[in-house]
C-alpha cells in the first residue's frame, strides 16, 4: 500500500462531520467506524482525529515507538487546571523525572504492604449495610474506593471530606461530557461547568495541600513517597500536589466504576457469583485477604480482568504524532492525533469469542490473539503507573464483598453510559443486600 493514499473516512454530515454520531452514542459509533479499517480519518467541529483499532498498530504508538508519539492534545486539555504538573500532562524529560519519583510507590513490592488497608477499608464499609437495605450502588463504591484510596494515597482519613472529593470529580466528568452545552468554548469562557469545576478543583487543592502538612517524608503512603523526592529536589511541591490530586481523582472513581460493574455482571450471572463465593471460602477460610491471596483468587481475578475488558473505566486511550509516521500503510504528519479506543478492540470480534458476553472463564481458556487486544491500562512507557495498584484493590476488595454478602442488583432500562472521561453508567444502579 502506497504511503500517500489517506485513511478511510466513514459518512458525516456536514459541519459537524462525526460529532453528531459520536454525541448521539459513542459506543456504537465507534465499533462501526473500526469496522471500515484498522485506521480511519474522523472529522469534528474544529479538529480531526484519527482512530486506531489493530492491535500491533497500537503496539507502535504505545510501546515499540513510543518516543514518535506524544500525549494528544485533548489530554492535556482535559486535565488543564488540574493536573497541569502531574505526570498524566507532562512529557519529555520532565515526565521521565516525575515517573521515576512515583515509581517506588508503585511497584509490586510497594503496593503490598497496601493489600491489609485495602481489604479492613472494605469489611469495615460492608459491616455498615443493613441485611435488606437497598444502596446506590455506584454511590456506594464511590464512597469504598474513595476511602481506600486517600488512606494509602494520603495516609487520612476522608471522612466528612467525601462530597468535597467527589464534587471535583463530577465536575471533571461533566467538564468532559461530550454532549454538554458549551463543549467547544474555550475552558476561560465562564460558563456553568467551567465555574463549578474551578470551585470544585480549587477546593480539592486545598485539602491535598491540608492533608500534606501533616503528612511525613518516607511513611508508608504515596505522599510519603513523593514528599521524600522533594526533600531530595527531586519534584517541586505543585508537582507533589498536582499528582496526588490526580491520582485521587482517577484512582477511585476508576475502581468505583468497575466494582459497580463488576456486581452487575455477577448479579446477571449467579452461577459465577457462586463460584466466587466457593473461592473466596476456600482460599480466606473466613480471614480477610491479603496479598498474598492474590494469585489463589483466580476465578475473582478474572472477573476482574473481564469486567474491565467489556468496561474499560477510559473507554480510549490519545496520542499525537510527534513526527511525520506511517501507520497503516498510511503517511501521517506531526500533530496528528490519534484514538486508541479500548472499547472498540476489547469487544472485536476477531480477536474475542461471543465479544459481548460477559465471559470470565474465556481467561482460563489459552486462547492466541494480539497483546493489545486488551489494554485496560494503556501500555508502553506512559501506562497507567497505578495498574498494579487497581488490580489488588480490585480483587481484594470484591473478594471480601463477594465472602460477605450478596448484593441483588437491579438497573432501570438497558444499561447505558455517561459520554464522558469515565465510563460511568447513566442509569441508577441499586442493590439490595443480603448478608451471607
């Protein structure tokens, strides 16, 4: 194929090219613009992205030639005024330095000494449920992530702080909504969304920066971590707080998203469920799990790892060519930017059997397919530095729900989901208790 022939464009409509299709559901939209080709050109008001759906294509952009690449401008967009010296919005030498400051807290070895605090936090949260109580279930592991999160993040306790937290990051999701009135404006234009993420953020900031006075260099927490690196002038401070704000922004609502889903899929499949409830008996024997738990909870772990194939808490991953590349067989110049999107490759029919079904057992199964068929965490040098950290917290804390109790979950109408930065659902997801 010719280096000069241009990526397939799906049908649009004038002016808005795909914007209304991806405003109108996003989902769709995207998994059949991927089956036009492994690379295709999108057009919307005021840019043009290209969306990527072959896994060793993206292998390309996210590992192999990583340096060609850059973060999309969206994504700085995105965290502007918020994440603006955190490592999530900055590249180059200043990234390298930023990730290596982060890393030690993040490594396997690290984050085990959390797998104790992640797993009391969540008995502690489900002892509070009364048998036949009905919840809000999303509001529920909002609430149970948040409190995992700002223990080992911060080393405090968020209790009465939880509203303050979970504002900014309703303000972040409906900044990012792609229907929202207003979206194209500029972020200075005062409007509603703008004004209430500014009070929002400005609050967060502030108890990041409370909860760092009291906090210690070297202590067990990722603030201890990052403060210890500042003592060394390693980072500056705003880099300190810029971090930690955006991990506890996206660490807990990421995990809360996929314990949500998680016990709507095990509500949907109750043999599953009880195949949890026999492993968790088995492997716990009525003791909370550890780390050590981790690799005996096999069948929780591929829950988990199935919950987050068919809902990738960042439905895509962006990036922007640092250089004139040729992807495809297609020539792209500097400053193209790029569409990674889990949501269509994880649900492709030729890399996945039945796509759409939630199927946990396929992971017991060997099975051959591409490596980024599925990459929940992105991949390559920029991949989420928290992945190891969700996937104990993920499986530790649904292995203690799953040992005591049962959570019978109820959605109005077809599940559906906010078009936004996370992948919230639009319904109301509810739960009657059931203690086992």
């Amino acid at each position: 194929m010719s280096g000069t022939e241009q990526p397939p464009t799906p049908d649009g409509v004038p002016l808005l090219g795909h914007g209304m299709a991806f405003a109108r559901d996003p989902w769709e939209a995207m998994r059949e613009w991927g089956r036009e080709g492994d690379v295709v050109a999108l057009r919307f008001p005021g840019r043009s992205i290209h969306m990527v759906t072959d896994p060793a294509l993206i292998e390309r952009v996210l590992v192999s030639e990583a340096s060609k690449f850059t973060i999309s401008t969206a994504q700085r967009q995105t965290f502007e005024g918020i994440e603006d010296d955190a490592v999530t919005a900055t590249e180059g030498e200043r990234w390298r330095r930023l990730r290596r400051a982060l890393q030690p807290a993040f490594t396997w070895d690290g984050i085990r000494a959390y797998g104790d605090r992640m797993a009391e936090q969540t008995a502690d949260h489900v002892a509070a449920w009364d048998d036949g109580e009905r919840v809000d279930l999303l509001a529920e592991m909002r609430l149970l992530a948040l409190h995992i999160l700002a223990d080992t993040l911060l080393g405090v306790d968020v209790s009465g702080d939880e509203a303050m937290v979970h504002e900014a990051a309703d303000a972040l999701v409906a900044k990012t909504d792609f229907r929202r009135p207003g979206q194209l404006l500029p972020d200075w234009v005062p409007t509603p969304t703008n004004r209430r993420f500014d009070r929002a953020v400005g609050a967060l900031d502030e108890y990041v920066a409370d909860a760092l006075d009291d906090a210690d260099p070297g202590e067990g927490t990722v603030a201890g971590v990052l403060l210890a690196a500042h003592e060394r002038d390693d980072v500056s401070m705003a880099e300190v707080e810029d971090n930690l704000t955006g991990l506890l922004l996206a660490g807990h609502d990421s995990s809360a998203v996929t314990l949500t889903y998680a016990w709507y899929e095990l509500g949907r499949h109750p043999d599953v469920r009880e195949a949890l409830v026999a492993e968790t008996r088995e492997v716990l024997d009525g003791d909370l799990p550890t780390a050590d738990d981790f690799e005996e909870l096999t069948r929780t772990r591929n829950v988990v790892r199935e919950t987050l194939r068919l809902y990738p808490p960042a439905f895509a991953s962006t990036r922007e060519t640092a250089e004139a590349v040729t992807l495809g067989g297609y020539e792209l110049p500097a400053g193209t930017q790029l569409m990674l999107p889990q949501w269509v490759v994880q649900r492709d029919e030729r890399f996945w059997d039945d796509p759409d079904a939630f199927d946990p057992g396929r992971w017991e199964r060997d099975v051959e397919r591409p490596e980024y068929a599925y990459f929940p965490f992105s991949g390559g040098p920029r991949h989420c530095i928290g992945m190891r950290f969700a996937r104990l917290e993920l499986a530790l804390a649904l292995a203690t729900m799953v040992d005591r109790v049962d959570l019978d979950v109820s959605v109005d109408g077809p599940l559906t989901f906010t078009p936004s930065l996370s992948l919230r659902p639009e319904n109301d997801v509810e739960a009657t208790v059931r203690r086992r």
